[in-house]
C-alpha cells in the first residue's frame, strides 16, 4: 500500500448538520494528504433515502468550504453507485467468498435464540449449502467470514486491534430486496476511489474488521487505518447541545474565523510539540497521523477563544470589515455605503480586545449609531455647565488637530493641563457625547474612528442640548 500516492477521503451523511467531529476527521484527512502530496477526496454517504436531502447535502459542501478543506475532486454519491455495490456482491458470490442465505424471518429469529443461549453469534445453515440446495424465496447475501483466528485492525492512532473471528458473525452485503448494505457500500467506494488511508472516527472501529474481511474477500488491499477519538464536551463527556456548540455552522454564527478553528481542531487529539499557534503551512510540514493520540480530546473554549483573538489580530482589516459588517446586517442593522470605510478604520483600533466576531461587531457599534445620538442617563448627569464649558473649549482645541490617535492623545493630555484637571474630569462626559454609551476605545482611538466631521457633529449635537 506504502508505494501508491495517498489519498484519503472524508466520507459524511447528511444529517441535517456538520458536526465539529466532522470537521476534524475532514482536517486530519486534508493535512495527511498536503502532507503527503497525496489527494483529499470526498463522499456523500446518502444512502439513508430519508434523511438525505438536497439541502442536508449542501450544509456539509457549505462547512467544509467555510473551513478552507474543500477535496480535490468532485464528490462521489454513495447512492449513485448502488449498482457497483450489487455487482461487487455478486463477484463476492462467484467467488465462494459470499453466499445466500434463505433463511426466513421465523428461521432467522430461532437461530438467533439459540445463538444467545449458546453464547455464539448467528450462523446459518445456508453458508455450507450448494447453489442447486436453492429454494425459490427471497435471500440476503452474507460474506463468508472465517469462523476462526482472528482479524487485525492495525490501526495508526488506536495501535493493532485484535478482534476474534468466531465473534463476527457473516455479514449481510445485500438485503432481501437487493439493497447493498453499509459496509459493503463503503468498501466498494474507498476501493473504487482508491483510498489507501481510512482516517475517521472510532465509532467505526469495529467497521474497521468487518470491512477489512470484504476486503480479503475480494483479494483487494485494505488500507491504512486511522481511527481518530471522538471529541469531548469540556466535561469529558460526549459532545452534546448542551455544551455550547455542535455543528460547524454554530462556530461560524458565534463569530469564529475559519483558520482559528483549523488552528484548534488540529490540537484536538495531535500536536506538535508545545506549539499553540501555527499556520496552515506548519501544520501540513507536520502532521503525521502516527502522532493522533487515542485519547478523547476536550473541547476548551478558552483556548478557542484565545485562538480566535490571535487570528481576528492578524486578519486582513478589509475581510474583517465583510464579515464585521454581515454580522451587523444579521441583527438587522441597517448598514450604509458609507459605513464601510468607517468600519474598516474602526476595526483596527478596537479588535485586540475581541475575542470572536461578534464581540468585534459589538466593539464597532459606536460608529455605526446616527446623529443625534441618544445619551446615556449617565452622560446627561455629567453635563453640568462646568463640563459643558470645558467640553466646547475641547472642540475647539482638537478641531485644529491632525486627526490621529498621536496627535489627540497628546491634544487632550495638554487641554487637561491647560485647564488643571485631570482628564477624568471630563472623559468619561466626552466618551458617553462621543458612544452614545456603546463600548468603544479610548478617547483619542473613539475620535479617529468616528472622524472629524462626524466627532464634532456629535459633540455639537450634546452641547446644543437643553440641559
Ligand atoms: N458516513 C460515516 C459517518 O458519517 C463515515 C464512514 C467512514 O468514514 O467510513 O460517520
């Protein structure tokens, strides 16, 4: 298997949802293949007629397109390729490795009793009978497992999984009405795709040795196995709703950056080292599957959290003001042409502090409000003549200022000595004038973000007020 080019696939059913473990197995399959200079495919596992739907399908191209791992081919549709799962059974038949099994309903619920009570698995008589035995009724078709030895999954991430023969009874490959079964269907794709590397979640383990007899049975080569563990809610227990998030759409409604998620998906369950933060570059030079570790990895928000922040730090300001400015748009707001620009100098001077999008939408609120503003209770305590006074002799001291954050930090701070006060005497009066109460940076930093027109307008607008 070693001498052929890696490929790996990540292989969903649509559910209606992409789950995160999704979107971890989907990494690790990617950066397995860039670092191999091998080919990420992807399947569509839409045999569930009922819950396969149009929509479900586009939710998994949406997350993995968000995330930055589409494949390098078009997707295969398990559906679609039934009829290569039917015809893999009847060579799995022509050549003794798979037979039909006749038994009925009745005949199959007896031989399961007897089975509990002996403490075996199923067996039926059907898998020594001869093809003229044939009687005219409806069959499944059973793989011919080996009833003795044993099956070695040898897994990269969980190490060589034993599992006893005479425990896997004869999987079904075709049912009564000639639908291919899971398994088969899996093994066929992952074959006809040319996988050599099945990296996925051990809920699949024990998939893992009754695909790698479908395998034997054909003579085809079972590839490398990877069996990644799940992902944990931050209280060790499974992921579930109540712990924040599930889904891949969640993270991105919750304001996180696609390559932050990359960054913290990859430390879910492989590391490099105590390296926290690295680029999608690193990551690919690095990662080996051999280094995923068996334990289920936790997820910690805090960590997510101080990822997200690194990377809204380093994000290019104009991708920031698109997505700053759709969150706006989802709550309604309605943003002008205008606002553009104004967001885009916002947004430096207040994302240090944000830790998601949403709270680097919250941080650019301020400017996006129109005059007159509405003041805070607080702010309208606090203009007394005196500050009013003071305030109007500020306007004038900064109107002849250059608008940066330099030159008006240094503006205020010699105002604030000319009139012998400290600045707490007034800031807090001209932060309210200037947000409206909104959240926004300091002084000089709210001043350049607003603007000079806009600035004075708003400080205009308070101090014409009646009091
Ligand atoms: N369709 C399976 C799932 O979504 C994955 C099967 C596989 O990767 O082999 O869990």
């Amino acid at each position: 298997m070693s001498d052929r080019p890696v490929v790996t696939r990540i292989a969903p059913s649509p559910t209606g949802m992409m789950h995160i473990g999704t979107a971890r197995t989907a990494l690790f399959n990617w950066l397995y293949a860039r670092h191999t200079g091998g080919k990420f495919l992807m399947r569509i596992e839409d045999t569930d007629r009922e819950r396969s739907t149009e929509a479900a399908v586009q939710v998994i191209f949406d997350g993995l397109k968000w995330l930055g791992l589409e494949a390098d081919e078009p997707p295969v549709f398990q559906f679609a390729r039934v009829d290569r799962h039917r015809e893999v059974a009847q060579e799995l038949l022509a050549r003794g490795a798979a037979y039909k099994d006749f038994m009925s309903a009745e005949e199959l619920e007896a031989e399961r009793e007897k089975a509990r009570a002996e403490g075996r698995v199923v067996r039926s008589p059907w898998r020594d009978a001869t093809p003229n035995d044939a009687p005219a009724r409806p069959f499944v078709v059973r793989l011919k497992s080996p009833q003795e030895g044993e099956t070695l999954v040898d897994d990269q991430v969980k190490g060589q999984v034993r599992f006893q023969n005479k425990d896997l009874d004869d999987l079904i490959l075709l049912r009564t009405d000639g639908t291919p079964t899971y398994n088969l269907a899996v093994v066929v794709d992952d074959h006809d795709m040319g996988v050599t590397h099945v990296i996925r979640g051990d809920d699949h383990l024990n998939n893992a040795a009754r695909q790698t007899l479908i395998y034997q049975g054909m003579g085809w080569d079972v590839p490398v196995w990877a069996h990644l563990p799940l992902i944990h809610g931050p209280d060790g227990a499974k992921l579930s709703k109540r712990h924040g998030a599930q889904a891949v759409s969640e993270f991105d409604d919750m304001g996180y950056l696609p390559e932050a998620m990359r960054n913290y998906l990859a430390k879910l369950g492989w590391g490099h080292g105590d390296d926290e933060i690295f680029s999608d570059e690193q990551a690919i030079a690095w990662f080996d599957i051999k280094d995923v570790v068996g334990a289920p990895a936790r997820l910690d928000w805090a960590k997510l959290n101080h990822l997200n922040n690194h990377y809204i730090r380093q994000a290019d300001v104009e991708r920031l003001t698109t997505l700053t400015a759709n969150v706006h748009r989802g709550r309604d707001w309605k943003l002008r042409e205008a606002d553009l620009p104004v967001l885009a100098r916002t947004i430096p001077l207040v994302r240090d502090g944000a830790k998601t999008m949403l709270e680097l939408a919250d941080a650019t609120v301020f400017v996006l409000k129109q005059r007159p503003l509405e003041l805070p209770e607080k702010t309208l305590g606090m203009l007394n003549d005196e500050t009013r006074g003071r305030l109007s002799r500020l306007r004038d001291r900064v109107a002849g200022q250059d608008w940066t954050v330099s030159a008006l930090e240094q503006a205020i701070r010699s105002f604030a000595e000319a009139e012998g006060v400290g600045i707490g005497k007034f800031g807090p009066a001209l932060r309210g004038v200037l947000s409206g109460g909104s959240p926004a940076p300091d002084l000089a930093g709210t001043l350049v973000a607003l603007g000079k027109d806009e600035s004075l307008g708003r400080l205009d607008d308070a101090l014409s007020r009646s009091a």
